[in-house]
C-alpha cells in the first residue's frame, strides 16, 4: 500500500525527536495530493503550493521531506538564487536564438515534474521579467511548483518602482498555486540542540582570543596550519588567510566588503566544506535616505533604469552580501566559524534589513549545533 506524505512526517518528527506542530501538520496534508500523484504517476489537479511563513516554522523541512522521498529524476530543488544563476547561464547560451525562456521551460518540463525553490524572493527588475514568462511557461507545460518564502506573494518585492514587473507573477501565484501560510508559533531552528559552537566574540578589540579559536579549529579540519596563500573565484582573485582542500579562511572585508554576488558564494559552497571569517563588523546602522543608482546592487543581471531613493544604513551593503553568504552556506550544509567583533544577537539591530537578518540570525544558531554540523553536504 501507497504511503501517505503525512505518515512520512509524523515518523520524521518521531525519528528525529521534534516537537508535534498542528500547523506543520496542515501543510503536511496539503502536500499529500502532490506528493500520491508523484510516486503513482497519475495527474496532479494542483499546479503548486507557495508555502510562506516566519523564519524556522519548518517550511524548507517539509518541502525538502518530501523531495527525499520523491524520485530523484522527476524533481529538481534549488535554493532560488542558485536556479536563477542557472537561467541566466542559459539564457548567456542562448542569446541569439527566438523565446529563449520558451526553450529553457521546455527543456525543464521535458526532465522534471516538480520543481522546489526556496528562499523565493524578487528584488531584481531581470528576475521578475525572467519569472513572469518562465513560471508561465512551466505551469502550461504541466510542471509542479513549489517554493517557500517568508513573504506572503503581495510582499515579494520590497521595492515600489517595478512594483508593476512583479504584479503579473504574484497574480499567477495567487491564480495557480495554493498560497499556505505556515504560520506556527514556535521558530523550531531555535529548539534545544547540541551546542557545537562555530561563532567567536570576544571583547578584545585585538581579538586575539577568537582567532587563536579558528586557528586551532582550521588546524584540526585541515591537517595544516594556516598560511596566507589566495583563491580564484570567478575568474578574480580573493586574499586569503588560508586555502586548503577542504577548507577555505577569508577576512570579512574580502568576502562581504568589496564586489561580491551570490555567483561567488555558490561558487564557494561548491568547492569547500568548511568557510572561516574573520572580524565580522557590528552590520546594523541608522538607515538614512540615499539616492542609488539602478544596477548597482549585486544582482546576478544589473538593470539600469535612472536612480531612485532609498532607505540605507551605512554597512547596509556588507549585510546584504552576509545574508547572501550564510544563505548559500546554510541551504548546502556547508560549515561556517566566524569571529565577530560584537555577540551575535547584537550583529544587526537596527536598519533596513531587519526582516531579512531574522532569518540570518536563526540559521546562524542552528550552525552553531551538532545537529546541523554533521550534515552532509549537499552536492
């Protein structure tokens, strides 16, 4: 007899020794159809389920519970940053050719019938005309979407000006998939776990203290003591204080202060399994109105389109780049050990990234555990 999604769920939390969450429940019964219709080969009514909801309800859990029990080569999931570098290379490929986001969707539906993206957020003017044709496309063709934010759709982007490119996607969402609010009480990544602490303060302005920590610990990964030597990431070279196979040791400014994009974190992730950085700087600051050129940002595809006023704190930038990072970091299993010049539930109080940093913040305390240290990397 077939299983249900929602026995796979109740055994996970039993395994795994989870609290019970009625709400997680709730999504774990509308995950159901999806997943019966998966693994019977039948044709699923639903064309996806936008799952959104505060940090640590469980929402990538879920998802990621039933793409491990799926088969493998009818599901593709990406953190969303990732699958957009992939688009962009393709479309890179494909310049040229007519209805390029035609043929990519195609070649997606011919190989996969579910696609999981998580972390979904838009705050790039190219992502939202990418998305509008291509989620389009895929939803035509039949293809399961499901994804995770922790913004309801009306809320995905944060930036009035191309408020109007994002309308036509958050319509199809709310249209086509099922919006599900996961909206638990409890943040679960802030449960009792093992502590295996992986992030260093220390009130000595030298911080001696912290680095002789990450010495020892890169000492003890690597076999090796660490040498300043450099590392070629995307075809630029980064200063390091030390390269070995497996791990990688970078200073804050050199990985967060200067041109750095997501491609490079990804780019990293994929190559080592233990990330150190040293003297992270307190990143919260008093946001004030600045005038930003479009195309500035970090963005995988910069689009210029004049200036425009925003709201921006001094080491707002750097921040963005953090979160960036972390996110890679957390979402491939990856090991992080940090040395802060400031406690972590210090690190950013106050500006315009809050909401995005309480994210960071959770993420950051569940790699500081056992739990999360021993798992395995995702390829």
């Amino acid at each position: 007899m077939q299983k249900e999604f929602i026995d796979i769920y109740q055994h996970a939390l039993s395994i795994n020794g989870y609290q019970h969450d009625p709400d997680q429940l709730r999504l774990a019964e509308a995950l159901n159809p999806v997943y019966q219709s998966l693994v019977s080969g039948n044709t699923c009514t639903s064309a996806g389920i936008y799952i959104w909801g505060p940090v640590g309800r469980g929402k990538t859990f879920l998802m990621d519970l039933m793409f491990s029990h799926l088969p493998g080569k009818i599901c593709l999931r990406h953190h969303f940053h990732r699958f957009m570098a992939q688009i962009h290379q393709q479309l890179g490929e494909l310049q040229g050719k007519p209805d390029p986001l035609e043929i990519i969707a195609r070649k997606l539906a011919r190989q996969y019938q579910l696609i999981c993206f998580d972390e979904f957020f838009l705050n790039d003017i190219a992502d939202a005309m990418i998305l509008g044709k291509l989620f389009k496309s895929l939803l035509r063709l039949g293809v399961i979407l499901i994804t995770t934010s922790n913004r309801p759709p009306e809320k995905l982007c944060k930036d009035p000006l191309f408020e109007d490119r994002v309308r036509p996607v958050i319509a199809m969402i709310n249209q086509q998939m099922r919006v599900f609010n996961l909206a638990g009480e409890t943040d679960h990544r802030l449960r009792t776990l093992t502590p295996a602490p992986c992030i260093f303060y220390s009130e000595n302005k030298t911080a001696t203290d912290t680095e002789k920590q990450l010495t020892w610990i890169y000492t003890k990964i690597s076999n090796t003591s660490p040498r300043p030597d450099e590392v070629i990431v995307l075809h630029r070279v980064i200063p390091a204080r030390a390269v070995s196979s497996e791990c990688v040791w970078f200073d804050f400014e050199h990985i967060c202060m200067g041109a750095r994009s997501q491609m490079d974190y990804i780019d990293l992730a994929n190559r080592f399994s233990h990330i150190f950085v040293s003297q992270v700087p307190l990143l919260g600051s008093h946001s004030q109105e600045q005038i930003k050129a479009r195309g500035t940002e970090d963005g995988i595809l910069a689009v210029k389109a004049g200036e425009r006023q925003v709201l921006l704190g001094n080491m707002d930038d750097p921040a963005r780049r953090f979160i960036s990072l972390v996110d890679e970091l957390y979402d491939r299993g990856v090991n992080l050990f940090l040395s802060m010049e400031v406690p972590l539930e210090n690190l950013y109080m106050e500006g315009s990234l809050i909401f995005e940093f309480a994210r960071t913040y959770s993420r950051l305390t569940e790699m500081q555990s056992l739990e999360y240290q021993q798992r395995r990397p995702i390829s």
